[in-house]
C-alpha cells in the first residue's frame, strides 16, 4: 500500500511510528528462525499472547487506518496456535496443524 501511494502523508508517519514501536517492544521471531534448521517454505503464523494489551492495543490502531482504505482485518483467537517453534512474552509463533 505504501508503494501505491495508498496512505496521505500523515497517514504514512502513524504507519512509520507504529512499526518502529513494535521494532523496539517486540523480538522478531525471524531472528530465532535463522538460526534453526527449519524449512523457509513452510508456513508459519505468529500470534499474541492474551496478556500482550499494550501491543495489541498498537495493532488495533494500526487497523483502524487499514479498513479506512478498505482492507479487511478479522481477529482470530485459538488456543491450538500449532507446533510452537517460538516463544517469548508476548507472543507465539507457530507452525499451524493441517486443519486451522
């Protein structure tokens, strides 16, 4: 969206701030991942953990920004996220079952 000039220039600093937030409050799992042994191909999902508020408080502004574009945002709950590979304060990654 950004490439396609899709958010007004106030819009794109809110986008900017709120990635920095969660580059400075939230560990990427990639990093952990790059030092496995696990498949690139295969497909895996992140989730927060119910006690993570502050950061889905953040993610929720950020949605708010998206469906004013006209993008669909649903919220997904579950407590079988899949084959945990990561783990940390706020969040789970994991590699989904064969039936989500």
């Amino acid at each position: 969206m950004k490439d396609d000039n899709k958010f007004l220039d106030y819009e794109l600093e809110q986008v900017e701030r709120t990635m920095d937030w969660f580059n400075n409050h939230l560990e990427s799992p990639l990093d952990y991942l790059n030092t496995q042994k696990l498949r690139k191909s295969d497909v895996f999902i992140s989730w927060f953990k119910i006690s993570a508020k502050k950061h889905i408080s953040k993610v929720r502004e950020f949605i708010v920004l998206l469906e004013s574009k006209g993008v669909v945002v649903e919220q997904i709950r579950t407590d079988r996220p899949g084959k945990i590979v990561y783990s940390d304060e706020y969040q789970v990654f994991a590699k989904p079952y064969e039936k989500f």
